[in-house]
C-alpha cells in the first residue's frame, strides 16, 4: 500500500507516556517501524507526555503540525493513542491535517489511498477504541467499588516520594521550568507535578499557581 502513495515527505510521531515506557524500548520500537515504512531518521519527532494533553502542552508535536508539515506530507504514528486519546480530540487533528492537505496513516488502522475513505475508516475505528477504553474504565470503577465493598481496595500506590520532590522543587524554583517541562523531564503526569508543588512545596491557587515567599509570589507557568 505504501509503495502506491507518491513519493512525498513522510515524517513519524513516536511517543510514550513515561520515562519507565522509554527505558523499555518502546520508542525504539515505534522509530523502528517507522523507518520500515521509508521515514528517514531526521524525520521522526520523539516526545515523552499524555496524549491527554492539549497538542500545545505537547511541544513537539505541536510544533510538527503547526510549522514543520506542508502540503502533500505524510505524518505517520505506531498507534492511533500515540497523537489522540478520544475521538473528539482525534477529528480536531484529522481536520487540522485535513485543513493543510497532509496525509496521516496510524499504522495499527487499515488505510486506503482515497483520502475519504481513509478519513472515514479512522474516524470510526477512532470511535470504536474510545467506546471500548470508556467500557475498560467502567469495568475498572466496577471492580473498585466492589473491593471497596469487600474492604479489598487500598487505592493505587503513590509515585511521589522525596527524590521526585527534590527533584521537582529543584526544577522550578533553581531552573524556573514550567509544569509540562517539569513533566516532560520527570517523566510524571502534568497533575502529579501540581499536586507536588501545591500540596508538598506549598503553593497556591491565585489566578495561577503561585508561591508566597515573605513578601513576594513566584509564579507557576
């Protein structure tokens, strides 16, 4: 199928939701299958973050489909989760892409050269993964408050300890990082590093997330 696509720029989006996922090979794994598919190297954009996230608190990704891809491109990813986690989020990108005349294949989708066709193909497959992870997360709630019931349940183990504190208070205030930089090198989610900084470094809600220090406020960005 691929062989059928005009030779054009193709460019891979690879990505993982933390640093644990990156020391394990899965980003090597998505460059891999890039590279399969004619991506040159140069081409592939890597980024540690939730797809969750708006595309602008995702840098990287954000400025591939703002400033890096033209018209005629082709912008693969290993997995429809790898740019979109709901279906909503996904028709925005498809548009988006649409909007520059940019071709996007998710490599786990079936694909077809006639560009409706592969719009239509993915944005129900788009809708099919998001109704079974809704139904995933159904079943979770279920399973809790049935252990809950049960005196089972003893909620998900933290990840916030002293060193990532540390590590956290070190970033912002000696390096004055934001939020999603700081979760972009911690390999945490953006809401783990608020909860730190509010709840263990002591800041506060004032407009913006702010720390009163004798006299004066610093800023979260």
């Amino acid at each position: 199928m691929f062989e059928q696509i005009s030779r054009t720029r193709r460019f891979g989006y690879a990505r993982v939701s933390s640093q644990t996922q990156e020391d394990n090979s899965s980003l090597e794994a998505q460059k891999e299958e890039f590279i399969q598919k004619g991506v040159p190297e140069q081409n592939i954009r890597i980024e540690v973050g939730s797809a969750a996230d708006k595309i602008q608190d995702r840098p990287i990704f954000y400025h591939l489909i703002n400033d890096e891809l033209k018209e005629n491109d082709l912008l693969l990813v290993t997995k429809i989760d790898r740019c979109s986690r709901n279906t909503l989020e996904f028709l925005k990108l498809q548009d988006r892409l649409h909007q520059k005349g940019v071709r996007f294949i998710s490599l786990d989708l079936p694909y077809s050269n006639d560009l409706a066709v592969n719009q239509l193909i993915s944005t129900n497959l788009a809708a099919i993964a998001t109704f079974e992870n809704e139904r995933r997360k159904d079943r979770q709630r279920q399973g809790i408050q049935a252990a809950k019931k049960n005196g089972k349940y003893f909620g998900r183990k933290t990840v916030i300890d002293k060193k990532l504190i540390s590590q956290v208070q070190d970033l912002k205030e000696n390096k004055n990082l934001s939020i999603t930089e700081i979760s972009k090198i911690t390999g945490r989610a953006r809401n783990t590093i608020y909860k730190i900084l509010k709840q263990e470094l002591n800041y506060i809600p004032y407009n913006r997330l702010v720390k009163a220090t004798k006299g004066e406020t610093n800023e979260i960005k």
